[in-house]
C-alpha cells in the first residue's frame, strides 16, 4: 500500500524527481510478486515437484518388493548399512541382523539387513523391501512423503522468489541513492561558484 500511495503521491507533485517515481514502481513490482507472483511460483515449483515425485514412487513400487525375512543371527557384528540400503536417519531405532529371505525370482538369499525388531531373536519373522534380485534396498516412497517434499519445495520456491524480490528492490534502491547523490553534487558543483552571490540567475 505504501508503494501505491507512493506513486500516487509523486504523479504531479512539483517536486517529484525521476528516481522518486523509480522507486515507487520498483516497489509496487516488489509487492506485487511477493503477494502474487510468489504463491504462484511456490504453487507451481510444488505441482511440478509432487508429479516428479509420484512418478519415481510409483517406478520404486514397482521395481521393489516386500517380502518376509527371517532372522538368523542377530549377534554378530557387521559394518554399517550401505547408504542405498537405509534412508538417512532412519538407523535410529533400527539394528542390523543377519537374515534370510526368498527373492522375487525365487532364489534364496542371505545378509545382513536392517529390522525394526526390538527383540530379533533367531527365527523372528520381519519384513524387508528387496529389488527384483531379491538384493535389501530402501523402502519406496509413500504417499505422505512424496506429498511432503512436494510442499517443502513449494515453500522453498516462493520464499526465494519473495527473496529475490525484496533483494532486487534493495538494489533499485541503493542504486537510485547513489544516483541522487551523484546528481546533488553536480547541480553543487554548478551552483557552488555562484553560491551567495547578489543577483545570481538573474
């Protein structure tokens, strides 16, 4: 509302000095995309981003499979899961055991994979997500996480593009001062060898 009443006030105002209506523009350009275009932008960087991450679950639901798991022996100590194996954070509350389960082609297999068994015990029954080789892979994205990141990178989308804005609206900003000052100190320069002189521009 400042930028309307801005440019209002500086449309037949005497005084009003180009870098004046500069910058009320520049500001109502600035409201206007924060308010406008940055919902939009946020809006589509989300549709776009849920459709991309749709189709990749739906591929991973696809090429992966979940299947029961036995487990064999959940003493010995093994090195760390492989990163394509566990999402990030998710060995939290998870421990790594050796078990054996029947892959989707029919073959038997037999690793160290992760379980969300409090007590895996020999012989626990547990569930594990296995590609087509029957080899432990990441469980696939769901529904909820797909609608998640997808809102994230809507919000990321329009924060940065209020960002930009008000960034862009700085540097009109700081650039008009400069110009302001550069001009002053012209129009100084021609008035400062006449300046307190009787009958001056007469």
């Amino acid at each position: 509302m400042g930028a309307i009443r801005g440019i209002w006030r500086w449309r037949h105002n005497p005084l009003r000095r180009t870098t004046d209506l500069v910058e009320a523009w520049a500001a109502l350009v600035a409201l206007l995309l924060m308010v406008v275009g940055a919902p939009l932008v946020g809006l589509f960087a989300g549709s776009a981003a849920h459709d991309s991450l749709s189709r990749t679950a739906r591929q991973q639901h696809a090429a992966r499979h979940r299947v029961a798991a036995t487990v064999l022996d959940a003493t010995a100590v093994v090195a760390p899961a492989a990163a394509d194996s566990v999402r990030p954070g998710e060995q939290e509350g998870r421990r790594r055991v050796l078990a054996s389960w029947t892959a989707p082609d029919g073959t038997a297999r037999r690793a160290h994979t992760w379980t969300t068994l409090r007590d895996p015990a020999p012989g626990r029954r547990f569930a594990v997500w296995t590609d087509r080789r029957g080899i432990p892979v990441a469980r696939p994205l769901d529904a909820g996480e797909v609608t998640l990141h997808a809102g994230l990178a809507g919000v990321g989308a329009a924060l940065l593009t209020v960002a930009a804005a008000e960034s862009a609206r700085r540097l009109t900003l700081r650039r008009l001062t400069r110009l302001r000052h550069e001009l002053l100190d012209r129009a100084w320069e021609r008035a400062g060898p006449d300046w307190g002189r009787a009958g001056t521009g007469s």
